[in-house]
C-alpha cells in the first residue's frame, strides 16, 4: 500500500514536483535489494509491475527503468506486455535483458506482432539474448520490407552464432548495396567469429574464403585483409 503511495505523487513532466517521490522510490529498491530476504524485493518488484497500466507514459517508463534495475523474473510477463507499445517496448526490452531469465520467451512471443519501432527493438534484443529459438523468425525479419529491421536481423543471426545463417547472411551481402551491404557483411564477419569461438572453424572458415575471393573491388580491400 505504501509503495503505490509513493507511485501515486508520480507526475507527467510539467505536472508537478515528483522528485521526491522519484527519490523515495529508487532509494526504496536500493535498500530491498540489499536484503538477505529476496521475497521483500520481489514484492517490491511485483508491486512497480502491478501499476504499470493506466497510468501516463512518462510515468510507465520510470516505473520500467526502476525494473530494470530492481526487477526479476516474477516481472517479465508485465514487461513483456510491453513490447508491442511503441512508447514504451525500448525500455521494456532494456529491462527484460537486464533481467535475462525468462527475457528471451518473452521477446520471441513479441516478434510476430510486433510493429514498426517495437519490431526493431524485439528483433535487435532477440540478438543480444543470443535466442536461438527465434532463428527462423529472424531470418524471415532478414527480408522484411525495413531496412533497419533487415540490418538489425542480420546483426542478431550473427551475434546468435548459427551456422545456418551463413548462406542467408553472405547472400544479403553479396547483393545488397551501399550502408547494408556493409552491416550484412559485418554480421557474416561475426557469426564467423561467434562459430570459431564455438569451435566450429569448418564453418568460419567458409564465411572467410567466401568474402576474401568475391571482395574484388578496391574500396572493399578491407573486408578481404580481415577475411585472410
């Protein structure tokens, strides 16, 4: 009760003076968090995800943030609830990697309705979380309509580390053009550091050959020096 006490003096900027409560608040997770009862901050945590909805958005993101610093797995369902709402899935996504236990489910159940600004946040945490379960979906996301979204795919295949992805990746390198074809071929390069770190040196080897004989043109004389 007290807790959404101090949530109720939170305001929309202009509309108040809530720094003391914003203080309270923060100062309120440090102190549970320290305590050797981890079922007073998970009450704490609980209680911020509770008063989540119906209230202004500036106010939501405080309350996300403070999760993110606070929270655990008992808050991802609310959080990921979040994802789909362009104002706020940033932030939302921020805090469920954070967390890490139970974010990537989380995000994959996101991806097929995710939009737009969420879309690319869903996808591009997808890579930070290293979800492997999402592979198919984010090479289907590899070809969307977006070019932010397509790059932001290619980058979490890569980071992912699936040796899959390798023929999709050089594929969208070698036919893309200009910014996208230097991300694509960034993100072969680090699925071919993320297999050789693995132990699979068959398959990075392959991504180096590829990119060493088919950069012939000068001005992409790099990627044929760190292919070699």
């Amino acid at each position: 009760k007290n807790i959404k006490g101090i949530i109720d003096m939170l305001v929309e900027p202009g509309k108040g003076d809530d720094v003391k409560a914003h203080y309270a608040l923060h100062a309120l997770g440090l102190h549970v968090s320290k305590l050797d009862d981890d079922k007073i901050s998970r009450q704490f945590a609980k209680t911020l995800a509770s008063q989540l909805a119906d209230r202004p958005k500036a106010v939501q993101a405080y309350l996300v943030q403070e999760l993110q610093a606070f929270g655990g797995k008992e808050v991802v369902a609310e959080l990921g609830a979040l994802l789909t709402d362009e104002d706020l899935c940033e932030p939302a996504a921020m805090a469920l990697v954070a967390i890490r236990e139970g974010a990537a489910e989380q995000l994959r159940d996101a991806l097929p309705k995710a939009k737009g600004k969420s879309r690319l946040a869903v996808v591009q945490n997808l890579g930070v979380v290293r979800d492997t379960d999402s592979v198919p979906e984010l090479k289907k996301a590899a070809k969307d309509e977006d070019q932010d979204i397509r790059i932001a795919a290619t980058w979490a295949l890569g980071n992912i580390g699936d040796a899959g992805s390798a023929d999709l990746l050089l594929d969208i390198a070698d036919k893309s053009q200009g910014w996208e074809r230097i991300q694509a071929t960034k993100a072969a390069l680090l699925l071919a550091e993320r297999l050789l770190a693995a132990g699979q040196k068959t398959g990075a080897a392959a991504i180096y050959k590829h990119l060493r004989d088919t950069r012939s043109d000068p001005a992409e004389k790099y990627i044929r020096d760190a292919a070699i």
